[in-house]
C-alpha cells in the first residue's frame, strides 16, 4: 500500500482517526501526550507530518509565545490543517522528512506522530532529525504495537484476506517493540511511554469505514464482497454486548541527544 494512497486524502485520515471516539479512556492519545509534555515558553517547535493538525488543538496551549511550525508532504494535508487551526499562530510548510530544510540545531521540539513507520530509509531520516535538533533539545515520536487492534485484524484473517493489514508490517520496521532500540542509535537518552485503551464501537459500519481508510484498491474491493458478512457478524456482536471491544497499543518516545 501506497502512503500517497492512504494520505493523500484528508477523508482517509479522519475516518482511520475517527474510529477513536469510541475510546473508554478518561484521555485522549491526543491530551495524554499533552500531559507527558511540559509545559513550555518562547521554544521553536517542528512537527513532521501533521496530518490534520488535530494534536495542535490539545497542545497548542502548552507552548505559549513558541515559533510552531505544522508540515506534512502533502498540501491536501496542509490545506486541511490550515481549515482545522484557523486563528491559532501556527506557520505551515510543505516537507519530505528524508530532507529536513533548517540549518542544524534549529529546533527544541521536534514532533512525528505515528509516521516514522512510513520511511523508507529511517536511519536518513532520524539523522535529519538529530541534525536541525538544538543539543539540548527534544524529540518526540509515537508509534503502534503490532497487536494495536488486533481483533480489527482478526476479522479480515477471519476471511481470507491477508497482507493488506497495514499496522503489521509498518510496526514490525519502527513499533513499541523495537522503537527504543532503533531510537538508540541514533540518540544517547530516550524513554518509552505506554498508552493503552479499549473501544467501545457501537456503529459497526466505523469499522467498515475503518478499513476503507486503508487507501487500497485490493482491500475496498474484497470488502465489497465480505461487507454484509462482516457486518452481520458485528452487528450481532454489538447487541449481545451493547458494544464491540477492541484494544489499542501504541505510546511515544521522547529522546535527547
């Protein structure tokens, strides 16, 4: 599956985002990863593929009078993230993380949420990274186990439809598992912190639409097929237990050079 392909529309985003509203936890990944942060004034702030820029709605308050800027390597993405912060003062720019346009040492805070997984060469990118990092500066990433919804992953495996999953072989190149050890090489200090919450879907077409955010042509189309059968299923599920239970696994790294 292709990155352009899953990001390149706004709408895929938000539906793969939009499966978290029903979460049981007190906090969103979102302000959990606010709370973890300290509170921070006048610092300069990179984030590396913002997406939708939803983080910024939480974090925005815990770094007041800082230079922020939000950039993604899709200006669909940008655009969106531009609608969704208005009147924020935010600036927004359009970067490949495999080449990072700042002179060294230009940032304090440096944010990739859930995207390190898509490099092609992570090595390339996490020296770029290191490189326009201040030396007492910060970086943050975050990233997915491989058993992050696993029982959304059962259901295709379930019918047949395999490899197009795609947690499993992204987290396996930069996860919870081997992230600390990966990070390591490349920065003399990083922690890890763990997030895990369980969903309560209520609406089982979410996981349809789920699944659809995907961006692949091979799985829409199996899922034409299998729809009603996945839906007849989950639908039981869901009025015998009043929900279906699915768990999340995934957290961050904060590491110092």
């Amino acid at each position: 599956m292709n990155i352009k392909e899953q990001y390149g529309k706004p709408e895929n985003l938000k539906n793969r985002i939009g499966l978290y509203r029903y979460s049981t936890s007190p906090q969103t990944f979102q302000q959990w990863i606010a709370a973890v942060l300290p509170r921070q004034m006048s610092i300069s702030i990179l984030e590396l593929g913002c997406g939708t820029g939803e983080l910024w709605k939480t974090l925005h308050g815990n770094f007041p009078d800082s230079a922020i800027v939000l950039s993604d390597n899709s200006e669909n993405m940008l655009e969106e993230a531009r609608a969704n912060l208005k009147g924020m003062k935010l600036q927004f720019r359009k970067i490949d993380f495999n080449s990072i346009p700042y002179d060294d040492g230009s940032f304090d805070l440096i944010i990739a949420n859930h995207n390190l997984y898509h490099a092609e060469n992570l090595d390339t990118v996490l020296g770029e990274i290191k490189r326009v990092l201040t030396p007492d500066g910060t970086f943050l990433c975050s990233t997915n186990s491989p058993r992050h919804l696993m029982e959304l992953k059962k259901i295709l495996l379930d019918r047949g439809i395999k490899d197009l999953w795609p947690n499993g072989d992204l987290t396996e190149k930069f996860g919870m598992e081997n992230g600390e050890r990966i990070l390591s090489e490349h920065f003399s200090s990083v922690n890890r912190y763990d997030y895990h919450a369980k969903l309560h879907i209520t609406e089982a077409r979410s996981i349809l639409e789920y699944y659809s955010s995907f961006g692949n042509g091979s799985i829409d189309r199996l899922l034409e097929e299998k729809a009603d059968e996945i839906l007849k299923e989950l639908n039981w599920k869901i009025q015998s237990g009043l929900f279906y239970e699915v768990s999340t696994r995934s957290g961050i790294f904060i590491c110092h050079k």
